[in-house]
C-alpha cells in the first residue's frame, strides 16, 4: 500500500453561508485535481465552522464574574474569549493557571473547548467547533458523488493536544464513508497469535497524515489522501471518544 498526499491549494476565504464543496471541488479544478473512488477527502474543522456560521464576535459578548476571574491568572487571555469557552463546554476536567481542558460537543476534551483565534478573518472573531461534524462530511461526501460520480470518504478534522505526550496533531471530528475505527481483533499477527485487543483508529491516523500538507499560515485547509485501503461504511467521528467508564483519565 502506498500513500499520496495531494494538497488542495487555491481555496479562498470562507464566510457563513458559503458551499464549502462547491469551493473545494472548484480549487481542484484549478489544481487538475480530480477525486476518484476510495479517496479520502480530509477537511479541517476551520473552514467548515466558517461556511455553517459558528463564529462569535466578541464585540456582542460580556464576560461573567467567572470568566473575568480566570483571565485575571494569565497574562492576556481576554475574559470574552473565556467566556465563549465556558459557553461551549459541558464539563471542566483540568484547569491550572488560566488553561483550560474541558469536555465539549458530543464528549471531545481538549483546550479551551476548541474555540479559536488565529485565522478567523477579523481580530473580534473567533471560531467554534462545528455542531455536527459527522453531518458536514456527510454533506461533503454526498455533494463529491454528485459530483465526481464515485464513493469518497470525508473526514473532518481539528488539532488537538494529547496526554503525555508533546506537540499537536491532527484528530478525526467528523467522518462519512468509512468506518471510525480499523477492527483487528482476530487477525494473527506474524508469529500466529491471535489479536485481542488491536482497534486501529486509521481515521485520526489519515487526519495527522494529511495535517502535514494542510499547515496554518499556509492556506491550504483540504488534501486528497489516496491510495489508502479501507472498506467504504458507515463512520462516525463520536465513535472515536473513549466511553467515560474506560476512560481512567477523566
């Protein structure tokens, strides 16, 4: 099996109402780009809050007492943006120094529930997760067979950091035309042992793959993955949150 990475440059700025495919599918033409059957159609989360509308203008929010607190213990977070946060999140796991790690959407946990300031497009701006990213790839993916006339799996993705580990990677939010997860269990491996236990998560695999061409400061916020082998089905990017009764870190 062999990878290609084919970023998909060309795309331009995205506002609320916008038909994201109808975009991304015209930047391919401009690239000769063509999505063909099997392909993974990887999307950040960015573009697509933009074109459904999940912006807040921080111009139109007052920070509570709270909020105003935990800005007072950094050096400039701005209390509105700390209220957005709190706005969007449903639990707080950790919170030290003004950081917050809170649960958010359908179960993510991350940073500041996800909610961004850098490419937003106005510096009263900030981005929010989308609603349902599992809707948006399926909308992408349904408007890729329209047009193209071939199976495509989407997957919609965001930067998250991780637990023990350093650095941002790219996660799997949403996804629509393969499965979540790589099931293994049952397979040998090279000395005849059966698995027990293997369940690959290749769709957040694809998305740190493709976040390698897909960078911020460079405008590109969609790549073609091709070449990947995988059974076209049924996914859901909210298969990928480890249920809280296994989760020992929360």
């Amino acid at each position: 099996m062999q990878l290609s990475i084919l970023p998909i440059p060309g795309i331009p700025m995205i506002h609320p109402g916008d038909d994201l495919a109808a975009l991304l599918f015209a930047a391919c033409d401009r690239n000769q780009l063509s999505l063909s059957d099997r392909d993974v159609l990887v999307v950040c989360q960015k573009v697509v809050s933009k074109s459904e509308g999940r912006l807040v203008d921080l111009r139109e929010v007052t920070p509570s007492d709270f909020a105003r607190q935990l800005a007072a213990q950094t050096d400039d977070k701005d209390p509105r943006v700390i209220e957005v946060i709190l706005r969007e999140t449903n639990r707080i796991v950790r919170m030290a120094s003004g950081h917050l790690i809170v649960e958010t959407g359908p179960g993510w946990v991350c940073a500041n529930a996800g909610v961004d300031e850098s490419n937003s497009g106005d510096a009263n701006i900030v981005v929010l997760l989308p609603k349902d990213p599992d809707a948006s790839a399926r909308r992408i993916a349904a408007a890729a067979r329209q047009r193209y006339g071939c199976a495509v799996a989407v997957i919609v993705t965001d930067t998250f950091g991780r637990a023990w580990r350093q650095g941002l990677v790219d996660f799997a939010l949403g996804i629509a035309g393969m499965p979540a997860l790589l099931d293994l269990r049952g397979n040998e491996d090279l000395d005849g042992r059966i698995l027990k236990h293997t369940i690959a998560a290749h769709t957040d695999a694809l998305a740190a793959a493709a976040g390698l061409v897909m960078r911020k400061g460079d405008a590109i916020p969609a790549a073609i993955v091709r070449g990947y082998e995988f059974t076209p089905g049924d996914g859901a990017g909210t298969e990928l949150i480890r249920e809280r009764q296994f989760d020992l870190f929360r």
